[in-house]
C-alpha cells in the first residue's frame, strides 16, 4: 500500500503535538510494512521565502499554487493509494482534496481541531468556551473578536477560507475523528456517519507499569484553557498535605500562579518545563494524572501516556476527556443509582455515594470544569487510584497502543481504496 501523508508542520518553536503524532504516525506505518510518501511543508519556511512567495500567503489558506502543481506531480509519479491529510494551513490549503480527487485518490483527513467551523480551531476565547460561529455561512464573529492570530485581516481570510471550502471538506472520502466528541462536531458540521470513523492516536508502549506512587501530576501548557488555575482553586479547598502531593510540570502565561502556589504551600512543587527522561520520572512518582482543560480539548496525549503508566486520569469533562477514560457513555447520575462508591473505592464498607458531578470511567473520573466539583473528586481519585491502576492500562493495550491503532488506520486505507 502507498499513502501520501500531507502535513503542514506547526513551527518548531511552539511545541506542536499534532506534529509530534504525524511524525509517530508516518513510523508506525512504515514498520507495518506501507510505503509512505510524505508530503510536508513547515511554517517554519515562511520567513526564508521568496518575496513572490509571500505575496502568495494571503491566499494560500485558499488556494496554495505551488503545493497544488507539486502535489499533482507526486500523485502523477507515483500513483499512490490514499492521501491521508492533517492539517492544510497555511501552505497547503484544503484544495490538496480537490486536487487528490481529480486525480482519483480518496482522501482521509484525521480532525485534529475544530476548524471546520472556528478560525482559532478550539472554540475557546477569553476565557471561556465560544461556540458563536457555529452555523454561520460566514465567522463573522471571528472577526470582530480577531480570533485567529489576534489579528482581524487574518481571521477575515481564515473565515472565508471556511466559508469558501465547506463543500471541499464534505467531499472528503473518510474522516478520522480521533474521538467520539469530534465525530459528534463532524455529524453537526453536515458529515454522515458513514464516512467518521473514531481512531485515536496512540504512543510507544512505556512497559510495565511501575508501582503506584503518590499524588497527582499536572503536565500541560500552563494557560488558561488548560485550567491550571481551576485546579490550584479546588486544590486550596483541602487542608495543606491531605491529598499528598500536586506536582505541576510545564511552561506558560500561568507560571507566576504556580510559582505562587507552590511557595504558599510545601504539597504544591513546580518541576518547569520536563525533558521526556523528566516526564517519565513525574508519571512515575504520582498516582493520579490531571487533565483539568477548560476548552474541548480534542485529545490531551498526556493521558494516554498516563494509561500507558498504569495512571488513572481525573480530568474536566470536556471534548475528548471522557472518551479517553472511558466515562464517554450513559451513566446513572452520580450518588443516585449504582455507581461505584467513594467507599468502595477506598476498601471502605458504607454505601457512601460518589459527590454529585463525579463520574467514574473505565480508567478514572470526570467532572465539571468548576472548582468545587474538582475538589471534591481529588479525594475519591486518590482513595481509587490503585483500583483503576490495571484497569488504566487495560484501555491503554486495548485502545491506544500503536498495534492496535495502526491496524485500525490500515483497515480504514483499505475502506477507501478504489479498485
């Protein structure tokens, strides 16, 4: 089989874990046997163009020429089964379809974002979830607020690079939805069931899990939309040293809040930014990962790589969170029906139900994306931590591990592949 992976590289110096997946992705499938014909281009390589080039930018997210002529050369030479497409912007431009198609290759694009309706692509702003250009023909809201790139010129052409291509993306043979929440984003958008299929990403299989350690890890962009702040809230609601140790990993707007915290109270530590060696080492020594996004976060990677370590998640339920601890399907409402007990987590003996808002999953807990809701999951996470420790890394060899996805992506090549 031979796949043109079709890639624009988010620039180097903001760490992009899209471009980290396609690059674990391109490996996967060329050890399964697949002849991959990568097809990248960098937004690192703006500043370096020509000046004709960049007079060309401003369309590019459009209609990008010279991707299109070398595209049709590389379709043209080699022949090759499937484009599997991630992200088009800004040099490749979705017309890469259009130009796959008439060359009668199916394409499949993974959704790694929401950008089919919201210029920014994560349906966050200032603060707070924003879902205002949603069924618009045209983000005129993205506009007035300068949603992509802080800049109004630029998010007046992302918006009508939408408007523009929405019969494009609905041409698409298959998409990806790397979870039940973006296959939810993709059916609103227009997109029939048939043509979404939910695979997840996946990562290298660590080993054996090393005994539980204590505490919690926090390992993200310290942002707003990751909600550092939500959680150092529902972490003062408890007296200093009862839940064990908060360990915060990362770099961001929101240092001084954790360097603040972190001198307030000796259960907080900072460990900055982690090498992976570093990762590694903090997943090893807590028992419970955080995921507290405060956006539809499509698929935080540090789960999965918690799971991989046999470490249960208690994240915000939002996007792709619940999916990924399997908390994603119909559940009794906390502390009314028969959910697993606070209790029973802890080896306990009494009925005491789970607080309200708390819903256990496969391979932890999710709750509201409020301080008082995440504060009273803290302690049932750690009470349940051992209990969901084999279970994490059941879903992980199930559902994430690089054999098991892999397969599944060759299987949807193969659903697409004209005779």
């Amino acid at each position: 089989m031979r796949i043109v992976v079709a890639h624009n590289r988010y620039r180097e110096a903001q760490p992009s874990g899209e471009n980290t997946i396609v690059d674990s992705e391109i490996a996967q499938l060329t050890a399964a046997g697949v002849e991959v014909l990568p097809f990248i281009r960098s937004s690192d390589e703006i500043p370096s163009m020509s000046k004709a080039a960049k007079a060309l930018l401003p369309i590019s997210p459009i209609w990008a020429p010279r991707a299109q002529h070398d595209l049709s050369r590389l379709l043209t030479e080699h022949r090759p089964d499937v484009l599997h497409l991630h992200n088009p912007y800004p040099l490749l431009s979705p017309w890469v379809v259009r130009t796959a198609h008439r060359h009668g290759v199916p394409v499949v694009q993974t959704v790694h974002n929401y950008r089919q309706v919201c210029s920014s692509g994560i349906y966050f702003r200032d603060g707070v979830i924003c879902q205002d250009c949603k069924g618009r023909a045209l983000g005129v809201p993205a506009i007035k607020h300068r949603c992509y790139r802080d800049s109004a010129a630029q998010s007046a052409l992302m918006a009508t690079t939408l408007a523009v291509h929405r019969g494009t993306w609905r041409s698409v043979d298959r998409f990806i939805a790397l979870t039940t929440a973006i296959a939810d984003h993709l059916r609103e958008y227009g997109i029939p069931d048939d043509r979404i299929i939910v695979k997840p990403n996946a990562v290298p299989d660590p080993g054996r899990p090393a005994p539980l350690g204590d505490g919690f890890l926090y390992l993200a962009r310290l942002s707003p939309e990751k909600g550092v702040d939500l959680l150092l809230d529902a972490w003062r609601r408890h007296p200093v040293g009862t839940l064990g140790t908060l360990r915060v990993a990362g770099d961001g707007e929101l240092r001084p809040l954790v360097e603040a915290a972190a001198a307030e109270r000796p259960d907080v530590v900072y460990l900055g930014q982690l090498d992976r060696a570093g990762v590694r080492a903090a997943v090893e020594a807590s028992a419970v990962v955080i995921a507290a996004s405060m956006w539809h976060d499509v698929l935080p990677t540090v789960i999965i790589e918690a799971l991989a370590s046999g470490r249960p998640v208690l994240g915000t339920a939002l996007g792709g969170i619940p999916y990924l601890v399997g908390a994603d399907a119909p559940h009794e409402p906390a502390g009314t029906g028969p959910a697993e007990t606070a209790s029973a987590v802890a080896g306990g003996g009494g009925p005491t139900p789970l607080p309200v808002g708390v819903v256990t999953g496969t391979a932890g807990w999710v709750v509201p994306p409020e301080p008082a809701a995440l504060a009273a999951a803290l302690p049932v996470a750690r009470a349940g931590a051992a209990t969901r420790s084999a279970r994490a890394r059941l879903r992980y060899e199930q559902t994430f591990h690089p054999d098991v996805v892999t397969k599944r992506l060759l299987d949807i090549y193969a659903g697409v592949t004209r005779p």
